[in-house]
C-alpha cells in the first residue's frame, strides 16, 4: 500500500504542478482551487508512504514522478519543447526512479 500511496501522490504532484500555470498568481478560483486541493492530497499521500518508505528514496519517487509527470503534460498540452536531449533526460530519471523502487529495503 505504500507504493501505492506514493505512486498516487507523484501522479497528483504532476496535476497541481501543471495546473499551477492556470492559477495565474492564485488569481483565478477554480485553478486556484484544484492547485490547493491536489497539493494538500499529494504531502497527505507522500507522509502514509513515508510511514514505512524510507524518506530519501520516498522523496526521490514522488519528486521524480512529479518531474516527469509535468515535463510531459508541458510537451504534449503545453506546447513546451519535445526535443530528443530533453527526452534523452527525462529518461534518465524514469531510470532512476524505477531503480530506486528495486533497490528499496521496503
């Protein structure tokens, strides 16, 4: 269940991420709103994992997911750039996370 939690949390990490662009500033509600709601949903999920996760490879998830997650919504809804190095990159971190989740004692 932990895995879980964390997974859910990156995936909301990656919502209030990339819906933080439309809050412009936390001006505008409904942004505003979902922001708030998912950020609050995602530290909620990411402190249960740490529960038994340790903190270093729990952290390293969430942020990882959270990093790659939103590098993609930018490339494909945001019209951020899809070159080959920045693929290349985010790459790199999916390889990371997924080593971190196989080399975690939990």
């Amino acid at each position: 269940m932990d895995w879980i939690n964390l997974i859910i949390a990156g995936l909301l990490e990656v919502v209030w991420a990339s819906s933080l662009k439309f809050t412009e500033g936390f001006t505008k509600p409904l942004p505003s709103l979902l922001t708030l709601s998912t950020i609050t949903a995602s530290f909620i999920l990411l402190a249960q994992a740490l529960k038994t996760l340790p903190v270093g490879t729990g952290y390293a998830v969430w942020t990882g997911i959270g990093v790659v997650g939103t590098a993609i919504v930018g490339s494909v809804f945001l019209g951020e750039s899809r070159d080959l190095p920045r693929f290349i990159c985010i790459s790199l971190i999916v390889l990371g996370i997924v080593g971190l989740r196989f080399t975690s004692s939990k």
